[in-house]
C-alpha cells in the first residue's frame, strides 16, 4: 500500500479543516451571552421556550431595555446570565408564566439618580400569577444610602421585590439588600385580589433593607422557610419581618414560617401588629417554628393590637429561640382574651431584655417577658395566651414575667401554661391586680440551655 501523500490528499484534506473551521466560526458568531436579532425572533414567534437576556444587547450602563424585553417576550423560562459586570438597571415589571434564573454571581444593581417615585421598586408584579424567581448565588441590590439624601423624597415604599394580589409565586436562593423599603412586599393589588396566595420563599437573604426584611401585608398559604432577615435599620418598624394587614378584608391565613434566622433588626426580629383587622376578617392562622432571633440592638417577637373586635383564629410560636436581644424578648400588647389564641410551645429566651437590665433606674421594672395594655388599651379583658413547656434563662435581679394594667377597670385572664426559669436572684413574676383565671406555673430550673 502506498502511504506516501499526494498533493490531491493533501488539498482534500485542508479542505475539510477549512470547511470544519469556516462552520466553527458560523456557530460561534453569535456567542449565547451577545445580543442576536435571530433568537430574539425565535422566542417571539414561540420556537424557544428559553431566552437569554443578553440576547436583547446588554448595556453595562442601563441593561434595563434588555431585561424587560426579555421577560416581556412570552418566553417560558427567562436567563439572566454573568455577564462579569452588574445588571444596572431602572424599575423592572414582572409578567405571569414565566421563571427567571439569574446565574451565579450576577448581580442586579439599581441605577443611581433613579427610583425618584415614592413607589418605585426594583421589581414589582401586580395581579400576576405562576412567577419562579431563582438565584442561588445571585444578588438583587438597590442604593439605601443615596435614598435619604436630599435628592430623594422621603419614602419607605422603594421594595427589592413587590408583589401585589399575585397568585402562585416562589422565590428561591436569592439575596435582596440595601433596598429603600422592604426586601420583599406581599400586599394586595387595588383593583384585584386583597392577599397573595400560594407564595414559597426558600433559601432567601433579606440584607440591611430600610424598613423590614420582609412585610407580609395580605396573604393566603405562605410558606418562608430556610431564610433569613438581617440588618434592618432606617425607618420604624425596622423588624426582620412584619405580619401587619393595612384592611379588614386583607388575610393572614395559612402562613408559616420555618427555620428561619433575623439576626442585628434595629427592631424586632419578628412582628405581628392587628389593628387594622376585624370580626368580620378572615381567622388568623400564623404557624412560626424553629427560628432563631438575636439582635444587640432589637428585641425577639412583637404582637400588638388584637382588639375585641379582631379577628378569631390561632397564632403559635413553636420551638423558636430568642437570644442575646438587646431590646425585650416578648412583648405581647392588647391581646383580646376574647378574640383568639395565642400559644408559645417550647420556646427559649436567654439573655434578653439587654439594655433595660443594664440601665439601673429601669432593671427594676424590666422582664424578659412582657405582657401589657397600651395607654389606648384596645381590650378590656386581655388574654387566651398560652405557655408550653417554655424557658427562660435570665442573669439579672428582676422578675421573669411583668403583667402590668393601665387602671383597675380592666383585667387579665386565661393565661395559663408552664415556663421553666433559671435566674441566680430567684425565680418570680410581677403580676398588677384584677386577675382571673390565670395559672401560669413558674418552675425554678438548674441546667442552661446548651
């Protein structure tokens, strides 16, 4: 066999690596991250299910244009991917029927002398539904700092993410942070539906937002689980998360919340304010269990204003821990005996109440656990509060429990249960007079908790 080449060989085979390389340069002319016209048709005519944003051109000053177009353009799934710099960004509207996955280490930066509504958001949904937002690794970040300066209106409504009467949501794996407002906003859509409903949030980090990590307004089956609500300050409240409806027909019904951290609230890491609720409002149903609160500054779990003319229905606090709390570790206000229940099933508070042990006019009058009228006092009979196998480990020479009335025409009632106290001065509770029905064991314990 002759091996030896011949020139009409070697012509066919550099044709081949021609040809070869010629079709290598054709599929990669238009890499997956660079703008294509081609695509971009083919998503809006329905031939791709998956777009990617960058197919729309990104612009490292303002890729607002690309990225609304791409979730604007009826793809199914929608791909945000590393483009090495941030997405900078104006206010971006979110639409139904649709995931977005932002890759690992993007980030969705605000663009700054932007947002100048008192409203604007990074992103909002209004009456949408069947939205699945995932991030793990991703960063959505808005500019706190610039929005307390003169150049911006006074506002508290700037969200990370906004969703108004949205129906079937999850948000999974992302990082929201220095927001003008919440990381994220649940309320309702004014021309649509009073709640959101079927909302999952999971694995999700609300960082150093301006007024809460998250503000559950109106909302029906919530599930937040596996997150955690950090370094709220700016504006009152300033708590990790906010269960507070603005309207009677507005719901909390069916939420949980799950193995979830609110650690450094300038406030406290988890409220519950009722006022705006009534008889005729759909029964409270708020299951949180397994979390854990601390914060040097703030306190462990709010609840105020569950009037007489509140709703019926059950809150529970189950398993959760609050420690090292500079402000009080419970503070219970105007809960109607009448109207509902309110449960505390093997919680844990040590070392908090910080600051008032620390302050020697206020120690005397300070408890880890709080339980009080407000000067308005939204009840007549407070109460239907219980304590399960609860625990309280405190070091400083005061009660364990205050109860403490605005005058002798009001009284507490139906508050029963068992707390197991360790405190080196003793174990004791301050109850103010005008009590019925209240057996609240306080049992002396030895052993920390670990």
């Amino acid at each position: 066999m002759n091996l030896r080449p011949t020139f009409r060989n070697l012509f066919r085979v550099a044709g081949l690596f021609a040809a070869a390389y010629a079709l290598g340069c054709a599929q990669l002319s238009v890499l997956p991250n660079q703008r294509s016209p081609e695509r971009v048709e083919q998503v809006k005519a329905g031939q791709r299910a998956t777009a990617n944003a960058a197919w729309w051109g990104f612009d490292e000053t303002d890729a607002t244009d690309a990225l609304q177009s791409a979730i604007n353009s009826g793809a199914r799934r929608v791909v945000v991917p590393n483009m090495g710099k941030d997405w900078v960004i104006r206010p971006i509207y979110l639409q139904s029927d649709q995931e977005i996955v932002f890759e690992r280490g993007v980030v969705i930066t605000a663009r700054k002398g932007y947002f100048k509504n008192l409203g604007d958001c990074l992103f909002r949904a209004v009456g949408k539904s069947n939205i699945r937002l995932t991030g793990y690794g991703a960063i959505l970040r808005m500019q706190k700092a610039d929005y307390t300066t003169a150049d911006y209106q006074k506002s508290e409504w700037r969200h990370g993410l906004s969703l108004l009467g949205c129906s079937d949501v999850t948000i999974c794996g992302l990082t929201i942070r220095d927001t003008g407002g919440d990381g994220i906003y649940l309320g309702r859509d004014r021309a649509g539906s009073p709640h959101c409903r079927n909302i999952v949030i999971r694995d999700v980090l609300c960082d150093n937002n301006h007024r809460q990590g998250i503000s559950v307004i109106s909302a029906v089956n919530l599930l937040i689980e596996k997150s955690a609500f950090n370094n709220t300050s700016g504006t009152a409240p300033q708590e990790g998360i906010d269960f507070e409806p603005n309207h009677p027909d507005e719901s909390l019904a069916d939420c949980v919340v799950r193995n979830c951290r609110f650690e450094n609230n300038r406030s406290t890491g988890i409220g519950l304010y009722l006022r705006n609720l009534s008889r005729q409002s759909h029964p409270l149903s708020v299951r949180i269990e397994n979390c854990h609160v601390s914060s040097p500054y703030g306190g462990g779990l709010r609840l105020g204003a569950w009037k007489d003319d509140g709703p019926d229905g059950v809150i529970e606090i189950r398993n959760c821990v609050f420690a090292d709390c500079g402000g009080r570790g419970l503070t219970v206000t105007d809960k109607s005996a009448a109207r509902g229940r309110l449960v505390f099933d093997r919680c844990v508070w040590k070392n908090v109440s910080l600051q008032e042990a620390r302050d020697p006019q206020r120690v005397a009058a300070s408890a880890p656990l709080v339980l009080h009228f407000s000067k308005t006092a939204l009840t007549q009979a407070y109460g239907c509060i219980e304590f399960r196998d609860c625990r309280v480990e405190d070091n400083f020479d005061r009660p364990i429990l205050t109860a403490r009335f605005p005058r002798g025409d009001y009284l507490m009632r139906d508050i029963h249960g068992t707390i197991f106290a360790i405190n080196p001065h003793g174990v004791r509770t301050h109850w103010d007079d005008f009590t019925e029905n209240v057996n609240l064991k306080m049992i002396s314990a030895s052993a920390p908790m670990p």
